[in-house]
C-alpha cells in the first residue's frame, strides 16, 4: 500500500561496527531548494547516516543519504540501509579516500 507524500515518517537506528556508532534517521522534510512557484511545500523522506562519536551525532558530516518520493519506499530504504551499514560505511569511505 502505497502512502501519500504528506504521512509524517521519524524512523531512528543506532548501529555499530567494530566499536563505532552510525545514527541511522528517516524522515519526512520539506524541501526548501525549489525556486519556481509550483514547488511550494514538496515533501520527500530521507534517510541519512551519521557517524556518533563521544555519544554526539556529528549531523553537519553525514556518510550516506537517499532520498524518496513515496512513505513505502523510505520506510523499506530505511530498513535497506540498517540490514547493509556495515557495507554502505566501507564503501563510503573508501570513495571519499579516492577524491579526497
């Protein structure tokens, strides 16, 4: 079943690997980046992973974002990234090795 773009959506993870934490979040956001007038109050779900260090989420570095159009999508992409941080963190910082 597929849901509206307007259903509120807070899903939370805390994760480990090898002694650090990763704050998994899905949300609901507004989308504040359109400039033509028909993009007023888009709505889209985002899920983002946060290294935690010292028990603080350091939001203003995420490791990993994707973004949704649909509830569904994001609550099974929210999932998706909970099965699968381990490799979604490897390979993170391994590409940012590479341009870095």
């Amino acid at each position: 079943m597929d849901h509206t773009n307007d259903q509120d959506l807070e899903l939370k993870h805390i994760s480990e690997i090898n002694g650090e934490k990763f704050f998994i979040s899905t949300i609901r956001m507004e989308v504040r980046h359109s400039w033509l007038n028909q993009h007023h109050n888009v709505n889209v779900y985002e899920t983002m992973v946060f290294e935690k260090k010292d028990d603080k989420v350091m939001y203003e570095s995420s490791l990993f974002n994707r973004r949704y159009s649909t509830y569904d999508n994001a609550v099974e992409g929210h999932d998706h990234v909970v099965k699968n941080i381990e490799k979604i963190v490897k390979t993170t910082r391994e590409c940012r090795a590479k341009i870095l």
